[in-house]
C-alpha cells in the first residue's frame, strides 16, 4: 500500500463521530489523509487544502474542509468516494 504520510506541519485533526476508528487529518502540505486506527498505517490520502487550523468536520461521509487560500478556501469530500464534491 502506498499512501504518503504527511511532508509538514499538521493543523488538524478530526474522528468521525459515527465511526471512532476514523480519523483525518489535514495541514501545510495540502494533504487530506484518512487513518482508520485499526490499521497501522493511513488508508487513502487526497490532495487537497492548505489548512493552518482547526477546519475540519465530519458529518456523515461529508467532510468540511477550510483552506488557506483566495479561491476555494471551503470545499466538502466524499469520505467514501474520496472524491471533492
């Protein structure tokens, strides 16, 4: 399995409060990356925004994501698709 960890700082990090076992986390280096804690290791990854704090929320399979940039700077995921929607 090749999923990257995280190159930089990370800003934030967020469980799924429907399933504890997932987490996501997300910082400076553009990075979404979905952990399920019963693995050891990270389970996808998705390009996406440059977080510099807590903005980050699950709700349901939808994930918010805030970014620090002039266009774009709130985009929802599809946790299970891993997709933006």
């Amino acid at each position: 399995m090749d999923i990257p960890e995280h190159s930089n700082r990370v800003f934030s990090i967020k469980y799924d409060q429907t399933d504890p076992n997932i987490h996501v986390s997300c910082g400076w280096d553009n990075t979404l990356i979905i952990y399920d804690i019963r693995h050891n290791y990270p389970v996808a990854s998705m390009l996406g925004p440059h977080v510099c704090g807590e903005s980050l929320d699950i709700s349901g399979n939808i994930l918010a994501a805030g970014s620090y940039s002039i266009k774009d700077n709130l985009t929802l995921w599809d946790l299970r698709k891993q997709k933006k929607l």
